[in-house]
C-alpha cells in the first residue's frame, strides 16, 4: 500500500499526506524542496504518529527519477503534486515553468511504465477553464487558450497523460482544483508561501498578523454584486479527501475510462469582499485593506459544478468558509509563534 507523493512536502501534498496516512497508506515522498521545507515531515509525524519517507531530489532529472522508480517499483500509485505554481512568475520565466512542470511529468511517467506502475494522481487547475462561458463549470466545458505559461503547463500535462494512457496501459486522473485554502485543523501544517504571498488569502492572514501593512483588493468594478470577483474556495483537507478516494477509486480498478477527469470544487462561489466579511468575523480582527485597480489576467467569476465527482468519486467538500479562513488564521497564527 505505497503511494508517491510529489511535491508531498509542499502546501496540497502535505495535507495529503496526512490523509493518506490515516486511511493506512505507507507514503514515501519526493521533493527537490524549492518551495517547501524538509522539516514539514516532523509536523506531519506529530500530527499522525507516522514518519513518511522522504528522498529530496529534482523530478526534472532524468537519471534521478529513473534511479527513485528502480528502487521503489512497489509503489501502487504516484500523487504528482510537484511543480512550480506562481503564475506571474511563470510569465515571466517561461522556459523555467514548462522545463520544470513538463519534463518532472514526462520522466515520472517515463519511469512509471519501466517499473511496471499503473496509476498517477495529476494536480490540474481550474485555470484550464479561463473565464467560463456557463457558470457552474463542469468537466465538459471547453478549455480556454491558457492565460499564462503555468495555465498552459497544466493544459499541455494534461493532453501528455491522455496521449500517453492510449499506448502505456497506464491509467491517470486528473483533478482540476478550484481555489485551494485553509490549514488543517492541528496548526502543524499549513500554506507557507516564500515571499510576498501571491493568493488573497495568505496576505490576508499576514496583513492581520502585521506582516503585511494592508491587502490590496484588486478591483471593485465587476460585473459581480459586490464588484470584486468570485471564486470558489475549497478547504485544503477536503481536497486532500478527493486524493485519498481518487487512489482507492485507481487502486480498486473501478475506473470507467483510462484517463478521468474531476472538478474539485464545493460548487458555491464567494467574492474577495465575502472572503473579507468571513475572516473578519471569524478572527474578531478587522483588516486593513483598500481597493485599488484590477490585476491583470484575473477573471471575474468561476465555481464549479462538482456534481460529477459527487456522483462518480462518491466524494464532497464538507467545510465551510468560516472553518477556511478560521484554519487559515489558526495555522498564521500558531507559524509565528513557533519561528
Ligand atoms: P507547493 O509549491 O506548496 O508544492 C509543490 C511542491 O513541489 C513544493 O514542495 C516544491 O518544492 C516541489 N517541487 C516543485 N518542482 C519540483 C521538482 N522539479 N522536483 C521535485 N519537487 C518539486 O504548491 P501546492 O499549492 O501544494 O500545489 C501542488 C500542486 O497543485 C501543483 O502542481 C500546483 O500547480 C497545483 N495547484 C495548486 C493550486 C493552489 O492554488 N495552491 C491550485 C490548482 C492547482
Ligand atoms: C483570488 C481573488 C484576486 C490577492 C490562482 C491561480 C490559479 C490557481 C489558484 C493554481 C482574485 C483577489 C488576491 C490579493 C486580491 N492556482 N486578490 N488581493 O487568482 O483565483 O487563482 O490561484 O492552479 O491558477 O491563478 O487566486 O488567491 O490569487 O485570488 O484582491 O492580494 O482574490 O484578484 O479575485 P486566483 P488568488
């Protein structure tokens, strides 16, 4: 019962981890670390008494993955969470975001067809969808012309694991997460941005802990009834849940195509001024924000219509917006006091 973890020591692979632990899954990790820290495997022993495995290298290198897979052919299955993520960066650094995101895919599959390993587990996006033409969005819709190289990364992984499935025998599930958020409920783990956060919702939990001196919301002139946009925030253990079945569902060979597809999403949208209310209400802060113009690339409004993952993975998210952003503010809070 061994399962790969990319990028496992990373914000979603982390939370998965946990998951996979305590529905018995033995977890052995990859990660080259450049955007996580190696001690996230101690908060992760503390919180299920279990000490995953971790090999620190990077996915990109060929020679490495190829020697990782020789000599762990008994893994079941691969979770591949490891990428890079930042989507202005990647505007900025093209070659940088397809060269790592896309060739960490290939050699993993590469080496999964030499050890014999059937399944993969694949992090996509929401961002595949751009902005909707039909809200909720469901797995059928079309795929937009990718905004960024990083939203293309995920189209183009994608296409590589369906072209690859009809002449490997391998089967893969792609899962599109909407707006990932929150902690779980220890505080051990969390988001742990390097930087100036790029996402709403780690600057708003530094702006309240004074790290940041204000959130800039970016624009309260669209076409949404409070005038910022819409998204769909899905708790971060929710999501973790989605993987653990997504390997069982892989595993216990009930899948109905070689490749399949998920929207990860609850299905209900708040805007950055909900998000805002919610947070404020939740930590008995107020946060000191203004308004300012758009960012560009941003769409208006997306949610997803997760009634195929209800049906067909028999999974929901359960947690609501309040438990988000209030697991958001326990973990800001519980990371500063530690460090
Ligand atoms: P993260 O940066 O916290 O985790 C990714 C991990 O992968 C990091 O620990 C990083 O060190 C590692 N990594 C990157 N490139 C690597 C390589 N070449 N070799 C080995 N390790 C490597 O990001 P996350 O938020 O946990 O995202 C996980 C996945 O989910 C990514 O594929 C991301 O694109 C996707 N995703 C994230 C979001 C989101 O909002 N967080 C939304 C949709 C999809
Ligand atoms: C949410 C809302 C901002 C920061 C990104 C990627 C997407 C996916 C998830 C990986 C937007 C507003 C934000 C701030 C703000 N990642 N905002 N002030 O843009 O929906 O999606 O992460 O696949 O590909 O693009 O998430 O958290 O950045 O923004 O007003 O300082 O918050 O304008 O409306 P986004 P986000």
């Amino acid at each position: 019962m061994k399962i790969l973890v990319t990028g496992g020591t990373g914000y979603i692979g982390s939370h998965t981890v946990v998951a996979l632990q305590q529905k018995g899954y033995e977890v052995v990790i990859v990660d080259n670390l450049s955007n996580s820290q190696a001690d996230i495997v101690d908060q992760i022993e503390k919180i299920t008494g279990l000490r995953p495995e971790l090999e620190v290298f990077d996915l990109a290198n060929r020679e490495l993955t190829a020697d990782f897979f020789r000599r762990h052919s008994d893994v079941l299955g691969v979770i591949h969470f490891a990428a890079f993520k930042a989507v202005g960066e990647s505007v900025e650094k093209p070659l940088y975001y397809y060269r790592n995101n896309l060739v960490s895919l290939m050699n993993i599959l590469e080496s999964m067809q030499e050890n014999n390993i059937r399944n993969i587990v694949f992090s996509s996006s929401c961002t595949v969808y751009g902005q909707p033409d039909i809200l909720p969005v469901s797995e059928k819709a079309p795929i937009k012309k990718a905004e960024s190289p990083y939203g293309n990364t995920k189209q183009i992984s994608e296409e590589i694991l369906q072209d690859y499935i009809k002449v490997s025998g391998l089967h893969a599930i792609a899962l599109r997460y909407f707006n990932p958020i929150g902690a779980h409920e220890t505080a051990l783990i969390g988001e742990l941005p390097l930087g100036v956060p790029n996402n709403l919702v780690p600057f708003i939990t530094q702006t309240a802990i004074g790290i940041r001196q204000e959130l800039k919301v970016f624009g309260d002139d669209y076409p949404t009834p409070d005038g910022t946009p819409i998204r769909d925030y899905i708790h971060v253990m929710d999501l973790a849940q989605a993987h653990v079945v997504a390997v069982q569902r892989m595993i216990g060979q009930q899948m109905k195509q070689g490749f399949e597809v998920f929207n990860l999403g609850t299905g209900k949208g708040y805007s950055v001024l909900e998000v805002i209310n919610a947070f404020e209400k939740v930590s008995g802060t107020k946060l000191n924000y203004k308004i300012v113009d758009r960012r560009e690339g941003d769409v208006t409004q997306v949610w997803a219509d997760p009634t195929f993952s209800h049906n067909e993975l028999g999974w929901k998210a359960e947690k609501g917006l309040d438990e988000m952003v209030g697991s958001a503010w326990k973990w800001e809070q519980a990371y500063r006091s530690r460090s």
